[in-house]
C-alpha cells in the first residue's frame, strides 16, 4: 500500500492522494527489515493545516480508491487494472448477456453487481431474493499463480489457459451435475478451461447456494495476477472464453436439465 495514489470520494467532490511512506534516510535498521501495518498508515492529501483538510470536505466513512487506470499491457493480449477483483465479474456478465439478447435461450437471466462480497457475502444474500434464482452462477477471478514465489502445490492455474471453474472453496462445494455440465460443454466447444481448488476464501456463490431450500451453483472466474493489491492483469482470451463458456451453459439450462440437477 505505501506510495500508492488514491481518491477519497467526499460530499465535496475527489480528493486526490497518496498513502505515506517515511524516506529510507531516516529509517533505523530496525524499522527497515519491519512490515509496515495498514493501522500504521495515514494518506497525505497535501494539506499543510488543519484547517485547509477541514476546507476539502473530508470525513471519517469516506470511501477512498486506489488510482489505477485500465491499461493494456505491452503484449496486447494482457490488461492491468485496479479491482479486477470483482469488476471483471461485472464485465463478464454484461457482456453474456448482451449476447443472448440477440440469442435464442430458455431463461430469465439476471446479472447482480453485489455489494460487500469482501466483508460477507451481504450483496448475494439480499439479491437472491429478488431474484429467486433456480440456478447460479458467480462471475468471478481466478488466482493466478504463474509469479514468482507461488508454489505449484499451492495453486497452478495461468493467464492465457482459459477460464477457471472452481472445483471447491472455503464457502461451497459446488454441484456436481452443474460441474460436469459446463465441463462437458467446454469440452465440446473446445473452450480451454483450469480447475481451480482452494483451501481458503469463498464467493458470492457461498451465500446464494444457501438460499431458500438451496440453489445449484458454481464458479466461473478469468485467472488474475496480484489480486487484493492496487492493480490485477489478466489476458483477454481468458475473459473471452469465459464470455462464450457461460453465454453457451445459460443456453443449455432448459427445464429438464436444471430439474435434473437437483432430482
Ligand atoms: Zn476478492
């Protein structure tokens, strides 16, 4: 986080910023080999005066954003931007559904940008029901582990092998019928895809899956680089088959087949 620039949103308008980092000149030795804490951090907005922040508008609850433009990389095929973590979700369920409205299909679609996923899964939990979903499926990122210092044991998916299906997280087991019915389909249309499992961390499905009597769900996600930090990258293949993957699954759910994912 030190020396990232950020935006505070107050009621005034963008504070521009950056979070405080001490000059390595002034460190002791100690203070250098030490991690700085976020509680320890503070964002410096120019001010000189207590009377000048007090002029911005700023107050505590004000949301603030990391500064991170959207920006192809130099390979053209790769993006770099900040909270791929869940935007790319968002972005992925737009386009889906842009392309079934000139497509024939069985369903009722809704795409939901929840809120709070981080904190709780709160977003999933409200939405579902107004949407009464009979099958769901979370549009998410997938954990990228092709740097350096991620070990393969610990996650083995890469930018650029296709869309990640998520076999098991800390919030679901997915169904299995539902599993194999999106395998299945990428395989019969030759869409790349990687499993990922993960002992930790969980998504929006984690909530929904939950709702009611329970809702057959899974996990489509385009591996990302860095996530949780201010700027992800992720390679545009990967997002376009994870576009084509599920527009053909939404295709594939008639009555019989969601039936029979629970029967
Ligand atoms: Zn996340």
């Amino acid at each position: 986080m030190l020396a990232q620039r950020v935006v505070i949103k107050t009621r005034k308008g963008d504070i521009w910023g950056i979070i405080g980092s001490k000059p390595p000149h002034i460190l002791t030795e100690e203070e250098r080999k030490k991690l700085q804490e976020p509680k320890d951090m503070y964002i410096d907005v120019g001010a000189t005066s207590a009377d000048e922040v007090k002029a911005l508008g700023i107050r505590p609850g004000d949301p603030i954003i990391p500064i991170c433009p959207f920006t192809p990389l130099g390979t053209g095929k790769t993006y770099m931007a900040k909270a791929l973590d869940d935007r790319l979700g968002c972005a992925l369920f737009i386009d889906v559904i842009k392309k079934l409205v000139r497509e024939k299909h069985p369903n009722t679609v809704f795409g939901v940008g929840t809120v709070q996923e981080e904190v709780g899964l709160r977003g999933a939990q409200t939405s579902s029901w107004i949407v009464e979903p009979d099958v769901g499926l979370t549009m998410e990122i997938g954990i990228a582990g092709d740097v350096p210092n991620v070990k393969k044991e610990e996650v083995q998916e890469k930018l650029g092998k296709g869309p990640v299906i998520v076999i098991r997280d800390a919030s679901m087991v997915p169904n299995l019928r539902l599993r194999d019915l999106v395998v299945t389909t990428a395989d019969e249309l030759k869409i790349p895809y990687q499993f990922e499992l993960l002992e930790g961390g969980g998504t929006d499905s984690g909530a929904i899956h939950l709702h009611r009597q329970g809702v057959p769900n899974l996990v489509i996600g385009v591996p990302t680089r860095h996530i949780h930090s201010h700027a992800g990258i992720f390679h545009r293949e990967d997002y376009d088959h994870a576009v084509k993957l599920v527009t053909a699954v939404v295709k594939r759910l008639d009555e019989e087949t969601v039936t029979s994912l629970t029967e």
